[in-house]
C-alpha cells in the first residue's frame, strides 16, 4: 500500500490483493482520519503502481503502467467517489 497526508486526512492507495501477490496495482484511493477511520473511497480508471500527492491544489500524481509507464493527475474534487 502506498499511502501519504492530504490535509489532515491519510491517503492510500488500495490494492485489493494479498500481501505477496503478482501484480500491486491499484484502483482506489482511500481516505481515512488520524484515527484510521474510512472517510471516502475514490474509484480510479487507471492501475497505479505509487504516487504523490500535492495537497495545496488537492491533486495526486499517479505512476501506472499500461503497459508503457505514464504519469496521470487526478484532481480530487472531481474523482468519482465509490459507494
């Protein structure tokens, strides 16, 4: 899991595989609190491997592979948010 701070909030990237498996790319943003609380989940189109984030514009920068490596932003006021 690749994880980093937006805000107050904790930022993962969801891989919804075990631990160990072939391929680690995700699909899904998780927010969660201080406490490890789910706050929003946030369904993404691409599969990422890492990514950054830049928490003054509220974007993330994304690392996928498909095959080729791309660079990908995401504005997170406009990301689908999973229910």
């Amino acid at each position: 899991m690749a994880a980093g701070f937006m805000g107050d909030s904790v930022v993962g990237l969801y891989f919804g595989k075990k631990k160990g498996s072939a391929f680690n790319y995700g699909r899904e943003f998780h927010l969660l609190n201080q406490e490890g609380l789910l706050l929003e989940r946030y369904r993404i189109f691409s599969n990422l491997y890492n990514f950054c984030i830049d928490s003054e514009n509220n974007l993330i920068y994304g690392i996928a592979y498909n095959p080729d490596p791309k660079i990908l932003i995401y504005d997170m006021n406009i990301v689908e948010r999973k229910q």
